[in-house]
C-alpha cells in the first residue's frame, strides 16, 4: 500500500519500532535490550520512552523472546532471509512487514535519553518537506552534525524499496534511504540534551550514560 503526503502525519498514525535484534558483539555477546539502565532493562526504558510519542509500538529482537514479550509490546524476530543478525534493516523489513500504521519509526534499544519530542519534530519535517523518510541528526564530539540513520521516519509504503535494495545486497541504511527524498533533523537546538543520541556498545558507556541522567 503507497501512502502518499494526504495521510496526517500526526503521533497515532505512526509505529514505533525498537531494535533490539543485534548480536551484542560490543557488550561481549550480551543481549543489549535486557540489560539494565538505571534498573530497567533498556528496550523496557526505551519503550516507555517512545510509546506516548506513537500509537502503537512493537520490539524486534531475535533472542530471549519471552523477556521481550513481558514489557507488554508484540514482538517480532527477523522474518527475513537475510542470514542470522543481518543488521538494523532486517528489523526495519520486519517491522514494514508487521506495521499497521501508515508510518513507521525505527528506534534503537541503546540509546535511552533520545528526545521526548523525537517523533513531533521528525514527523513535522518530514511532512513540511514532503519527504519519503526523515532521519535524525545530532552534533558529535567533534563538533559535526551527522546523521543518526536508526532513528528514521518512513511510510509504510517504503517495504518494496526496501526488499529490492537488502536482494541487491544492501546492508547500510543510509545507502538505502539515499535513494528518496529524505530530510535530515538536526537535534541540536538550545535546550536539546547533548547525549540525546549517545548509544551504549560497551556495558562502560552503558555506566556513563547513567551517570549522566538528571
């Protein structure tokens, strides 16, 4: 079904995805989602994070299914043929497949102090812009301001795009969206958190970033 700009683009038509269907390799072969922030494992953290900006929310995680299902959102393992743990666009084909919504938003399960207003401020530019996806940007220590391609907006209507690039071989999401119309959003205004996309690899930046919660 092609979703086209006439659709509102406001917080009940979009599904929030989290992606906790990684290997770990980083946290030692860890499962990221279930380890805990601040107490709570990080998928429960990030779902209870996002799900007052969406209307509906689903996890995608490929192990340890039953402590996924007990936070209480359906989950959903990789259903495509892209081989063991092919990466954050086996999740983002998942969920295209699952969703009901006319729009869908990728989210990863590491990053637990994203914006409260990620989804109002990626859903107005995407649809001022009339754009196929909306990727967030924040400013790195290095003062650049680089695209965070896992936090992404994108109609439904994108599964096809999606299935022909992953058959072709493609693996990086930001190889994929260059394809379409995307809008970058900067999340680096006045007032917005300067970790609001730091992500936990390590169980130590797991630590860091605890300590840095209010």
């Amino acid at each position: 079904m092609t979703m086209n700009m006439t659709t509102p683009l406001h917080a009940e038509a979009i599904t929030g995805v989290i992606l906790a269907g990684g290997r770990g390799s980083r946290m030692g072969g860890a499962d990221k989602g279930l380890q805990n922030f601040n107490g709570v494992p990080l998928a429960l953290h990030t779902l209870m994070r996002l799900s007052p900006q969406v209307g509906e929310v689903m996890i995608n995680a490929n192990r340890n299914l039953a402590a996924y299902e007990s936070f209480g959102a359906p989950v959903w393992p990789d259903s495509t043929g892209l081989g063991d743990y092919a990466g954050p666009l086996a999740g983002f084909i998942t969920a295209l497949e699952r969703c009901e919504t006319p729009y869908l938003l990728t989210v990863p399960c590491d990053t637990p102090l994203f914006p409260h207003d990620l989804v109002a401020r990626m859903a107005g530019a995407m649809a001022r812009e009339e754009a196929d996806f909306a990727v967030a940007a924040a400013r790195e220590e290095d003062g650049q301001l680089r695209p965070q391609p896992v936090f992404c907006l994108m109609g439904t209507g994108m599964l096809e795009s999606l299935a022909r690039f992953t058959q072709a071989g493609g693996r990086k999401i930001d190889a994929w969206t260059a394809q379409h119309k995307t809008v970058v959003v900067p999340f680096d205004q006045p007032g917005d958190d300067a970790h609001g996309f730091s992500n936990a690899n390590t169980l130590a930046e797991l630590h860091q970033l605890e300590a840095r919660q209010p």
